[in-house]
C-alpha cells in the first residue's frame, strides 16, 4: 500500500497544485488525513478520507472537487449562499427534466 499512496499522493498533489497535499495514515480501516496547506504551510483544509475514496476514481474525482470548492471558500473566492443557488438551480433544472 505505500508505493499505492504514493502515487494517490502524486495524484492529489498534482490536481491542487500550487497547494501541497498531506496524506497520513488516521484510522484502522484505511483511512487518511488528507492535509491541504498553502505556500507558507499553513493548513487550509484537512479531511479525513477512506481507503475506497483514494482507491476509487470517481470517489477520488469527487473529493478532489470538493476541496476545489472549499479552497475557493476558504480562500473567499466563492461565497457558500453562491453554492447554495447554484444547488438549487441544479435541483430545479432536474425536476423540471424529470417532469416533477
């Protein structure tokens, strides 16, 4: 599993360049602190991930969209009431396909 986590750590690190990516082993079933810190090594955003999200390339995708989102939050490049419209636009132009 560690030259597995490398490469998943290569991945990650490459998908949110410039920010490096930490990953540390935290629990007994897989799982990893995923550890995202800016250029003066402070920490931005830390996340507890699974054994299946890393292995997982659609669940991996997922993730690494979702600390997209919040570095841009943490960052004050988004607002979360522009998530939430942007959820609910979504919501809508579902229901409204599906004929709800």
């Amino acid at each position: 599993m560690v030259i597995e986590m490398e490469s998943i750590s290569l991945l990650l690190n490459e998908a949110l360049s410039p920010y490096p990516v930490i990953l540390t082993p935290s629990g007994h079933q897989g799982e990893c602190l995923l550890t995202v810190k800016n250029s003066a090594g402070l920490t931005l955003l830390a996340r507890e991930v699974s054994h299946a999200q890393l292995n997982d390339k659609r669940l991996l995708t997922d993730v690494v969209d979702g600390l997209h989102r919040d570095l841009r939050i943490a960052e004050g490049r988004l607002e979360p009431c522009v998530i939430a419209a942007l959820r609910h636009a979504a919501q809508d132009k579902m229901f409204r396909s599906a004929g709800v």
